[in-house]
C-alpha cells in the first residue's frame, strides 16, 4: 500500500516503456507523456487499485488539479 506523500519523498521511473498499439500521430504523444516522471508515479500509485484523484495527489504529494490534467 502506497503512504500519503510516499511518492513525492521516494518517485520511481519506469526502466522501460512499451507501447503495444498501431503507430499513428498518438504514439508520439503517448511515448512523451509516458516519459514524464509524474505520469509514471500516477500510473503506479493506480496500478494495483483503482484510486481517487483525491487519493492519487496525496500519495504523490501534489494539487488535484495537476493530476485531473
């Protein structure tokens, strides 16, 4: 279980990102986006359970607005 604000003290990064779908205009976009440390800490604090925006942003420690864009 994912601690308020664990990932804020302690971000992970993902050692490898793949992308199984067709390559079109997006792919460049999802590759970026992925790229980004705190797309990776959201996908992770949402892994294994869904979760809250609530519940996202205190665990990253950031304002819900950042995590609802």
């Amino acid at each position: 279980m994912l601690n308020k604000g664990m990932l804020a003290i302690n971000p992970i990064k993902f050692s490898a990102i793949t992308y199984l779908g067709y390559p079109s205009i997006d792919f460049l976009s999802i590759s970026l986006n992925l790229s980004k440390l705190i797309t990776q800490n959201t996908l992770y604090a949402a892994f294994y359970e869904p979760k809250s925006i609530i519940e996202i942003s205190d665990i990253l420690g950031i304002s819900k607005d950042t995590i609802s864009e």
